[in-house]
C-alpha cells in the first residue's frame, strides 16, 4: 500500500506518461448520473469536464439527460433516475467502468460513506466516517465498524498507516477502547492525538476545524451534519463548493465502488468525487476492503462487538417467508427499530428487508405487500 505522497507523485508520473503517448498509460472509466441535482444537470456536467481536463487518465461516463452545454464526454441520455441506475448497474456488471459517482444509492444495511472535506484551519484533508447509510442499529458497533471502513478509504486513497481520531459523542470511549485492542491485535492505523491539552484519540471541535486526525470516526447521522457543514459553510449550504463528497460505499461484501454526492453539490465537488473515486479505483478499494475485514477478525472483532451487545430475548426464532423481490420502500420508521419492525413483518408471514432510502432508514417490501406492511408497522407502533 503507498503513502499519500507517493500516490501523488505515482498518479502525476502516470499522466506524464499518458501525454507521452506510452502504452503504460491506461485510462480509468467512472460514471456520473446526473439525474436529481438541484442545481441542475449542466452543473454536474461541468464538474465532470473539470475532473477530466485536471486529470488526462479519467474518463467520465454520462448517465442523465442530455445536457445543455456542448459536452464530448460518452452520454447514456435516459431522464429516469431508476433507468439511470439501471444502466450504471449494467456498465458495472460488464466492467465498462470501473466505478461510479450518483446522487443515490440504496446501499443495504452493512454498507456506508465515508465522505472526505477539507478542514478550514489548516486546509488539510480528513475522511468523515461515515456520512450516509446504516453500518448497524447498535450505536458503538456501528461507530466500530465506521472506523474500520475509516481506514479502508484511507489506504484506498493511498495512506499507508492513517491516523484515527474518535469524535466525542455518546459512545466514544467505548470505540476507543475497542479501535486500540484490535490495533494492539494487529491492525495497522495510529490513533490521532487531539491538539486540546488533554490529549488522547476522543476529538473535539477544535480537531474537527484542524484536521488533527486522517479519519474522524462518528456515528453517521452525525458524520452527514458535518459534510454539510465543511462543503457549504461559505454558501448558506443550498451549493456545495468544497471537498471531495459523501464518499464511496463501504462494507464487507462490497462488490462495486460507488461514491455519493448531495443534490446540493456543485461542480467543484463533482470534481472532487470523481477523483476520489478515481483513486479508489486505482488502489483496488474492494480488495483493500476485504484485507482490511480479515486483519479485523483476526484481531478479535466479532468476540468485541459480541460483548457490547444486549442479549435478545426471544421464545422463539422466527421463520423468514420466502424470499421475493422487494422495490417499495417505507420510510418513517426510526432507525434502532429497523431490525425489530423487519422481524413482525415476518412474523407476519410479510418478507422485508431493511435498508437506508435518500432521506434515511427504510423497509423495503415488494408493492403488492405494502400497504398491509404499512398497516402492522402502525398498529406496532412502528411508524
């Protein structure tokens, strides 16, 4: 794995051979769907002709409708945003591309962004993990988790041995406590030093404006607040202009590198997305991801969350109904119940499945079954 210097210098020696005509040079495809931005399609376009003229070895596919400004990037022109999601899935499936930049994406639970912002006080870059999605129900498993997939993105964006700071939110010394075990287990990361005079790995606000740590690990509802904040605090927050985005899918049985930007960012953040994702792909983010999964086991991660969760009490264990597919979506129901309203569904002979919608948890159910799914939840008081 490389560090962020030699990443740097690797690319720039790759686009020195790229002008040079040799055949060492190779292009990396990634796709953007521009469908669903509140600032327009020709916003996204433009960002996308700004990351290909910065970056000769980045091709950027078009997947939206078809824009107003003359364009000479490859279009697939659909105004669907289903459609478009369709066909990013395709060009994924055939390798056409080799990554993927989109407004949305029902990521399922287990799954998260880790965005990436620059710090205002020291303009130094920091991974948010994470910043959409749901790694579990359990809060300190989910920030756990969080910090592994921390770590993932930074050494798929080619830090070597990132430093982890904690943000101090309910939880925090818990996922210290743990993060330090399993690096004294064996996994490979440093913990952050907070700049305050008290020192330690728990961060405060003062870090978060200094980028004191690599990756800032947070609980997701927290870590979305904060990628608002640094990407738009100079705009009021209606136009993004700064950093690198919500960032890539992350989780274990991740199979495609698909980052997420808001419908409220501009072009300098398309710009920014598509190279981040560009680097993922470079340093093989699902591979990465898989090493980094295993060292964790090794170093004792399912015997630690094992011992931060509740004991459930059940008489018995409930039978899940055949499988079928699931396209409908309920929203509205809190995320700690998420499990919980999936089980009486099926204990209601319902099949579910839960997952993380554009505006936060959902229940995902097929149609013919929504309406009397919905019914249960409430009568649950589900919903």
């Amino acid at each position: 794995m490389m560090t962020d210097k030699t990443q740097v210098v690797n690319t720039l020696n790759s686009i020195a051979d790229f002008l040079e005509g040799k055949e060492t040079a190779k292009k990396t495809k990634v796709a953007l769907t521009t469908i669903g931005s509140e600032l327009g399609t020709d916003e996204l376009v433009q960002g996308a002709m700004m990351a290909v003229k910065d970056n000769p070895l980045l091709d950027v596919v078009l997947i939206g409708a078809k824009p107003n400004v003359d364009c000479p990037l490859e279009q697939h022109i659909t105004e669907c945003e289903k459609e478009a999601h369709k066909i990013l899935e395709e060009l994924l499936v055939k390798k056409e591309v080799s990554g993927a930049v989109t407004l949305h994406y029902n990521f399922p639970l287990g799954i998260s962004t880790v965005g990436r912002v620059i710090t205002p006080a020291r303009g130094k870059s920091m991974f948010i993990a994470t910043t959409t999605g749901t790694t579990s129900a359990n809060r300190v498993e989910a920030m756990v988790l969080n910090g592994i997939l921390g770590i993932i993105a930074a050494k798929g964006a080619g830090i070597n041995n990132p430093k982890l700071g904690v943000l101090n939110v309910e939880g925090s010394r818990q996922v210290e406590r743990i993060l330090t075990t399993l690096k004294e287990k064996g996994m490979e990361f440093s913990l952050a030093e907070s700049i305050r005079s008290d020192g330690g790995s728990v961060m405060r606000g003062n870090d978060l404006l200094s980028g004191s740590c690599d990756v800032m690990v947070c609980d997701t509802l927290t870590g979305n607040i904060l990628m608002k904040i640094f990407s738009s605090f100079t705009t009021g927050g209606n136009y993004e202009t700064l950093g690198w985005g919500y960032g890539p899918g992350i989780g274990k049985d991740m199979k495609n590198i698909i980052s997420i930007i808001s419908r409220a960012s501009g072009a300098p953040v398309v710009k920014g997305a598509l190279q981040y994702t560009f680097e993922l792909v470079q340093n093989d983010l699902v591979k990465v991801a898989k090493e980094e999964f295993s060292k964790a086991e090794k170093a004792g991660l399912s015997t630690e969350l094992e011992m931060i969760k509740a004991p459930i009490q059940k008489e018995e264990k409930v039978e899940v109904p055949p499988k079928k597919p699931v396209t409908a979506e309920i929203t509205g129901i809190d995320i700690l119940q998420l499990d919980d309203g999936v089980g009486v569904l099926w204990e209601n002979k319902i099949y579910a499945e839960s997952g993380m919608g554009c505006a936060g948890p959902v229940i995902m159910v097929a149609p013919e079954d929504k309406e009397q799914a919905s019914g249960i939840l409430k009568e649950n008081k589900y919903l």
